[in-house]
C-alpha cells in the first residue's frame, strides 16, 4: 500500500551554514565595529542566540540573519523569535527554530484531509504525519491539498513508498 510522510524539518547544516554567514558580514560592517556582536547556535535543539550591545543592533542582526537563512533555501515560517533581554551593556535575543509537526497541527491535517473525501488514511506518528492510501494519485492530491493549506511552518514530503 503506498504511504509517505509529511515533516517539517530545517537542515541543519544549511542553517550552521546560514549563521556563519550572518557572523561573517557582521564582522564586516561598519557599524558592527568593535561591538563584539555575533550570532550562534545555542543547544541541541538548535536554537540561535544573537548577542550585541543594543536592541538597535540585534534587530539589524536578526535582519541580516532572515536574508542569509532564506539565501540558504530555509524557509524563514520555521523561525521564531524569543523574548529579547537587555543587561546592563549587553541585549540577548534567542531564536527558537521550530521542527516537527506539533499535535495541534497534525489534527488540522488530518482533518482536513478526512474533509477532502479522498480514499486515504493519515495517522499522527510523533512529530510526524503519514499518510497511506491505495494508489498513487490519491497521495499526490493529499500532497496538492497539504501544499496548499497554511500550516504556519514549512512542510517536506518523504518515504514515498509503493
């Protein structure tokens, strides 16, 4: 029986790629100078940490940030700004890069694909939604309707089976 996956995951090496970068044209700028400014992972989940001296410059900092990721074929819906911290000299910003289908949008999915009237079966699997049916086409029309809809982060099909 034929079946895929949809996720939504962010490359990671793309998007280390991506801030190295961000840290590189920040190093340059005339503006940046001596601000001892820069953009780095912070823990496993992958979550960014944009340090500066003021609010002024981590929001150019995040600016440049977007353009790089979107440069890099990220796309920047999986972005998500924290909450932005200032002490003393120094303002802090974490960027929570979100990956994986939360439960309350793999729910939406599944019912609007139950809506469609299309003869196929979606399942919640973790963070992960799989989609089964008995042939092909009706798997490219899920494909079509999940494109489609606005999920609020980017979405990648994988483990086309026959």
């Amino acid at each position: 029986m034929p079946s895929f996956d949809v996720v939504s995951e962010v490359d990671q090496h793309e998007l280390a790629n991506a801030v190295d970068q961000a840290n590189r044209e920040i190093d340059t700028r005339y503006d940046f100078k001596g601000a001892e400014a820069q953009v780095e992972q912070a823990g496993d989940e992958g979550g960014l940490q944009l340090e500066a001296q003021s609010e002024f410059q981590i929001e150019q900092m995040m600016d440049i940030l977007l353009k790089k990721i979107a440069k890099r074929g990220i796309d920047v819906r999986c972005i998500e700004r924290g909450k932005l911290t200032e002490t003393g000299r120094r303002a802090t910003l974490l960027v929570e890069v979100k990956q994986g289908i939360d439960t309350d949008t793999a729910k939406r999915m599944v019912k609007s694909v139950k809506d469609s009237k299309l003869k196929v079966q979606a399942a919640i699997q973790g963070d992960k939604l799989r989609v089964t049916g008995k042939n092909r086409d009706d798997l490219q029309q899920v494909m079509a309707l999940l494109r489609a809809g606005d999920w609020g982060r980017p979405l990648q099909f994988e483990n086309l089976r026959d």
